[in-house]
C-alpha cells in the first residue's frame, strides 16, 4: 500500500495547465490518481487538463492560485480538500523562468523567482503535512504523503545563465533535503531533476532536436520520462530526502551556457 487505504488518492500538481505539468497530471490520473489541477494564467489549459483526467475516469478539477501570493499559496491546500477530500501527495511542477545574469541581476527578479519557485513549494509542503498530521489525529493511522519538486540538472552542471532562477531552484533542492527531516515520518520529500524536455520561444525546433541529443545516451529527457520518475517517487514509499536525474546523463557533460541560449 503506497500512501493510505483509500482506493483512490488525490496528487495536487501546480502548472498543470501547460508543460511538464499537464503531462505529470495526465500520467498520474491514468495510474489510478485523482488529479487537483492548479493554474495561475493557463485557464483554457487546465481546463482542458482536467477534462481529459475525468475522460480516464477519476475526480478532477481545477484551482487558480497566484502561488508568488503567500495568503494564495497557504489556502490552496485547505481549498482543495473542501473540494476533492483528503490529499496524499503534493506535485510542485509550476516554475517561473526569466533570464538573468551577473551583470543583470537585481533584488526584485530574485525575489520573484524566490517566491514562486522557492517558498510557494515549501508552503504547500508544510500544508501537506498540517493535512496528514490532521489526518492521523482524526484516527486515520495509516494517512502518508509525498512532495516532489521538479528541479533542473543544471544545479549539477552549472553555467552562469538564469542566475535568478536557478539559485531558487538550487534553495529549493537544499529545502527538500531540510523538509524530509523536518516533516518524518508523515511527509516524504523527494527531487526530479530533468534535463533538457521541452522547447520553447528561445529554441527552434531544429536546434532543440539537436540540443536534445547532446547527452551520454544521445538524448536528454523527455515528458514521459519525467511524468514516469515522478508517479515512481510518489508510490516508492523507501524514497526521500533526495533527487532524481532524469535528463539522459547531461549533467555529466560540461556544458558552458544554458541550452536556450545556445
């Protein structure tokens, strides 16, 4: 039994409107998962999201929050559950990526990647704890649950691109070493690092095809395979308080600059 005697369990994932978001929704909901469908901007998506997790025959719905809002970021869970019931697993896919550098770094872009990418996860994983926590005191004995954080191969493979960014992802790969201590043994605490998946305005197609292949195993991640790390950290209940790297062995290799500007 992975997470509680329920037949059913409920996996919040954030940004689940759009990229490795909807794809870790659809994967979980097709294993059996209902699916609590988090969106800031992406409406039509989310929408779209939990109507193709209902197609596959489980509860779903969706759940704006601007989660760079504390007070938004600490009523999502409680929301959720009025909604959907209990909650064994929290998915904190949802990320802001804005470039930055040395030269161009300020107070207010770190801030602001600091508090989507950094403290709205650690909140939303508190929440989940107060939730199990409450659970057991209900007599529930056997309530666990499990965060997992996407993070990014480049916290091992660094370049001086995205400074912003990636510190406040490297904080947050430190806060899930922190949070698996703090919230045992009601909470696992688990990272999956991707490498490059999915392109974007920066990439052409070609150059992201081509950028793809530039790991040990001539290709980097893709959806599916991060979708599939993430159900395994969720139902693996021996797992915590470390990260996954699912990028195809890039972080191995030395690369000078971020792939988008390649």
């Amino acid at each position: 039994m992975a997470v509680s005697e329920r037949s059913t369990r409920c996996a919040l994932v954030t940004g689940a409107g759009r990229r490795l978001g909807r794809e870790t929704a659809l994967a979980l909901a097709k294993a059996g998962w209902d699916v609590a469908v988090h969106f800031n901007r992406s409406v039509e998506g989310a929408h779209a999201t939990v109507a193709e997790c209902q197609a596959l025959g489980v509860r779903s719905a969706a759940f704006a929050a601007d989660l760079a809002d504390e007070a938004a970021a600490n009523a999502l869970l409680p929301t959720i559950t009025q909604a959907l019931g209990p909650v064994d697993a929290v998915v904190n896919s949802a990320s802001l990526f804005e470039h930055d550098s040395a030269e161009s770094f300020s107070y207010a872009l770190m801030e602001k990647h600091w508090r989507s990418n950094t403290a709205a996860p650690i909140a939303l994983a508190r929440a989940l704890h107060q939730h199990i926590r409450q659970r057991r005191d209900s007599g529930e004995a056997v309530a666990e649950g499990v965060v997992v954080n996407l993070l990014d191969q480049k916290l091992w493979n660094q370049n001086p691109d995205f400074m912003s960014y990636t510190l406040s992802k490297a904080a947050l790969e430190a806060a899930g070493t922190m949070l698996a201590l703090a919230l045992a043994p009601l909470v696992r605490v688990v990272g999956v690092a991707p490498g490059l998946t999915l392109t974007s305005h920066m990439l052409s197609d070609e150059r992201f095809a081509q950028l793809h292949q530039l790991s040990p195993l001539g290709r980097s991640s893709s959806p599916g395979d991060v979708a599939a790390t993430v159900h395994f950290a969720l139902e693996n209940r021996s797992i915590t308080g470390t990260t996954l790297l699912v990028d195809g062995g890039q972080h191995l290799q030395r690369f000078e600059r971020d792939f988008s500007l390649m």
